[in-house]
C-alpha cells in the first residue's frame, strides 16, 4: 500500500490534481501495481479524504510554523495549551510504536505538526496495516496529510521525511 502512495505523492503534487478513484485505480494497474494494494491504498486515501476535509493550514514562512483553521467559523474550537500533553492510548502506543511516537514529538516540537494536523497524522496511522507501524511508513503517512491539506514542508522537514537515515554519518 506505501509503494502506491509514494507513486501518488510523487506523481500528483496537490491532493486537487489526483484524478479520481477509478481513474486512479486504472492508472495504478496500468503501472504495475496489485489489485489488493491499490483498493488497500485508495480505501486508505478516502478516509485522509474525509480527515482533511474540513480543515484548512496555512504555513507562517517567517516561523516556518504550519497553524489549523476549521473551514467555517462555527467549527471553531479552543486551541491545544502549550502546557498540555497528548496521551495515547494502549492501542496507539502499540500500533504506533516508540519510534514513530518519539518522531511524532520531534514534529510536535518543531511546529511542523501542529496539533489538529497530528491528530490527522495518528489516525490515518491507527488504518494503516502493521503493528507497530515502520518509522518510513509513518513519513509517508505524514507527506500524505501534508499532501491532502495542500501545505508543503519546508525544506529541512520534506528532507527529514524524504531521506533514509541509513548510511549517514553524526556528526
């Protein structure tokens, strides 16, 4: 299913610009990919669908901060403290994992992953296949909830989400 929501991002920039399923779903066939992992990826890619739907982000280029708007006034609700923390629950610390947990922080805190945006982030993780979730898998799951919202990562993030850490050397 990863295999083919790369080839989406990497075909369609914008959420807006990816034709519709069916016509997906030939164009999928037609590259190669199964018939399981295309339903796999379209079912996943209709409930981002609906996640996003009624959220708007706009990045602050000057913070390099992405913040979350509801669409519509009366969506509004009361913005997440700085003091307050995100508890997972039982299912989501193990379908999550430690790994993608300690990156879901380092998002966090890095005001690349705003809080409505994570939310977004664990639930599209919580329909993904696999228990725990591979940290490659996770970045993608966030470049698709980038991707659906139509907010690019800066640079350093769509490096950090983009490159594998294998072979790098610390410095």
């Amino acid at each position: 299913m990863f295999e083919v929501l790369v080839f989406v991002y990497e075909n369609y920039w914008r959420s807006d610009a990816c034709p519709e399923p069916e016509q997906l779903s030939r164009k999928l066939s037609a590259h190669g990919f199964e018939a399981e992992e295309i339903r796999d990826a379209l079912q996943w890619l209709d409930g981002l669908s609906l996640a996003t739907q009624g959220v708007q982000l706009t990045r602050n280029d000057e913070e390099g901060s992405v913040t979350v708007a509801p669409r519509r006034a009366a969506e509004a609700t009361m913005p997440q403290s700085p003091d307050s923390m995100r508890v997972y629950s039982q299912s989501e610390q193990e379908h999550l994992g430690a790994e993608c947990l300690g990156f879901i922080q380092f998002l966090e805190g890095s005001n690349v992953l705003p809080c409505d945006m994570r939310e977004i982030v664990v639930e599209r993780a919580m329909a993904a296949p696999g228990a725990p979730v591979a940290l490659d898998e996770l970045k993608i799951i966030v470049l698709m909830v980038h991707w659906s919202t139509g907010i690019e990562p800066d640079a350093l993030v769509l490096d950090e989400l983009c490159e594998s850490h294998e072979g790098r050397l610390a410095h």
